[in-house]
C-alpha cells in the first residue's frame, strides 16, 4: 500500500536556474498539472522515485492478501467468507493494476518481483504482523484500509496518468474494505463481552503499527521534498498521520472501545487531536526484516514464485512462437 523515500529535506532540491530546458519544460508541465505519460519525456531521477514508489504499493497489495488469507477458512459465517474472498480478490486486482502502471515506466514485472525477493524492493510494513483472531480480520479493514484510503486518495491527483488513474478504481474498492472491517469491528463491539474484548486486543495490536503505515516522521522522511515538486506526494506523512487520527479516534469511540494511547487529548486550539509518541525503533527494525512474520511473507512470495516458473516459461515459449509466426508471415 505504501511508498516512503529516501532523502531528506528542501535543501536537496535544484534551484529552478539549475535545471537544464528539458528539466524545466517538466517541471513547468507538472506544475501547470498536465499528467506525464508514460511516451513523454521526464527526468530520470522522476521515473526511478515512481517505480520504486508504484512498485512498493503493488508488492504490498499482493503481500497485504497473506494475513487475510489465513482467515478464510475459519470465517465465523458463510457470508463473512465470501466477503473476505472478494476483498481479497480485489487486493489481487490492485497489485496487477499497479504493476501495470510500473511497467509503462520501461521496468517488467520479473523484475519487480525479483528485487522484492532480494529485499531491494520493499512492502508496506503494516503486513509484517500476525492475524491471530477473526478481529483482526476487521482491523485490517477499519484500520489499515482506511490508512490506505487517506494515503491514496490524494495519488488520484498525481502527477504521472498512469498511477493516478490506476488509483481511482482502487481507491473506490478501498472504501467498500474500510466497511467491510468496521462492519467486523461492530459485529464484535455490539456481540458478548469476550467478542468486545476480541475488538479491544485487537485495536491495541494494530494501532500503533497502523500510524506507522504513513512513514517516518517529515524530519526524517528522505525524498519527501522532490517528490512534492514532482507531485508525486501531495501531503506530508505527518499531514497524512494527524488524519488518520481525527478520522478514526471518534469511530472508536462510536463503537466504544479504547485507544490504547494515554497521551491522547483532544486539542481545541489546534481542533484536532494530540497523540503519543509513535516507537520508531519498532518500524525501522520491521522495515529491515526482523517483525513477526517479514521472513514467511518473502517465503510465501518465493514460493509462489518459483512454482510458477513453469507456467511462465509456456507463456514465453508461446510469445517466442507467436512472433517467429508474425514474422515468417
């Protein structure tokens, strides 16, 4: 779901006098919010920060199916199975409408799959933790899905067409998730007490990790600034986070549980709410491979990867026919 850069602050940017004409006739064309395609020139700093930025967000919708995927057999009713079946269907759909886009930008999706299998590309780390009840099932959809939405609403509006009008079908079906996990959440909330306590333990697993979802905090966000100058990213990470927080914390209070923060306050002067101090520590040990559950997510994915070997050499082997054919003819 979710791209985070690297390097920091305003002072990397290249004053306006400092580009070359070709670097300023782009920059004036995203300026003048005319959408790059994918046959118009841009600088290649532009299409390196958008195939990492696109290639992240596609390997974390596909990754981001492993821990609901551990629930469909054990879904409390049918209905609730076939919804998690759909949703999870749809999250397959963005990882290949993503790595679509990625690909217009002259990189394959062997690639990307492989850089991901290397560790050179990276997924949200939001995936790195564990499902271990059916709440959690509705945390992914209330917490993590409406984190999404508020991230990916604005890529609708980026400056490169592809990825933004990827973005608009997505974000469309993000929303019907985001109910779909309240939908949970108040099942459980309005159900016995030990289902409400279900919600509970649950909200306090995943809150934290949730507000990390956004990136580190804007002083130690790394490229945050040229790819606002792009428009790649239109809000900052803390822009995006203090949302988050507003939106949700009165829904947590609707349906009457606690947000395990105890320096939450709401702030009147400022009319948004004051939170605690997020543990950076636990969100860059993940990003480097040591949460619960980094190594089965890349094992999964090389599996799926290597059992498919045999299918795309037939697919390769046709392609390699079909164009001898077109050429003979």
């Amino acid at each position: 779901m979710y791209a985070q850069m690297v390097d920091t602050g305003v002072a990397s940017l290249r004053a306006v006098e400092e580009l070359s004409p070709e670097e300023q006739a782009f920059q004036e064309r995203i300026d003048a919010d005319i959408k790059i395609e994918p046959r118009d020139w841009m600088t290649e700093g532009y299409r390196k920060t958008l195939i990492r930025q696109i290639s992240q967000h596609a390997h974390s919708e596909i990754v981001g199916q492993l821990p609901e995927g551990n629930w469909v057999t054990r879904a409390p009713t049918l209905k609730r199975k076939t919804i998690l079946l759909a949703k999870i269907q749809d999250e397959a759909g963005h990882g290949l409408y993503l790595y679509s886009a990625a690909e217009t930008l002259g990189v394959s999706r062997d690639q990307m799959t492989l850089d991901l299998l290397s560790g050179k590309a990276k997924y949200s780390s939001i995936f790195n933790y564990p499902t271990l009840s059916w709440a959690d099932i509705g945390m992914i959809g209330w917490l993590v899905d409406g984190a999404a939405i508020i991230n990916q609403i604005p890529l609708c509006r980026c400056s490169y067409g592809p990825y933004a009008r990827a973005m608009v079908r997505i974000c469309k079906e993000e929303a019907f998730h985001a109910r779909q996990g309240f939908d949970v959440v108040m099942a459980l909330c309005r159900g016995t007490p030990e289902q409400k306590q279900m919600a509970q333990e649950a909200l306090n697993r995943w809150w934290w990790p949730a507000l990390m979802m956004f990136g580190p905090p804007d002083t130690e966000s790394v490229n945050s600034a040229q790819s606002a100058r792009w428009k790649i990213k239109l809000f900052s990470n803390d822009e995006l986070r203090q949302r988050m927080v507003d939106q949700t914390v009165p829904q947590a209070e609707f349906l009457g549980l606690s947000i395990p923060d105890p320096d939450l306050r709401w702030n009147e002067e400022r009319g948004q709410y004051d939170f605690g101090a997020i543990d950076w520590s636990e969100f860059y040990s993940v990003l480097k491979g040591n949460g619960p559950c980094n190594r089965d997510r890349i094992q999964t994915r090389r599996k799926a990867w290597d059992d498919g070997a045999w299918f795309r050499d037939g697919l390769n082997a046709h392609a390699e026919k079909q164009t001898a054919k077109s050429k003979a003819a």
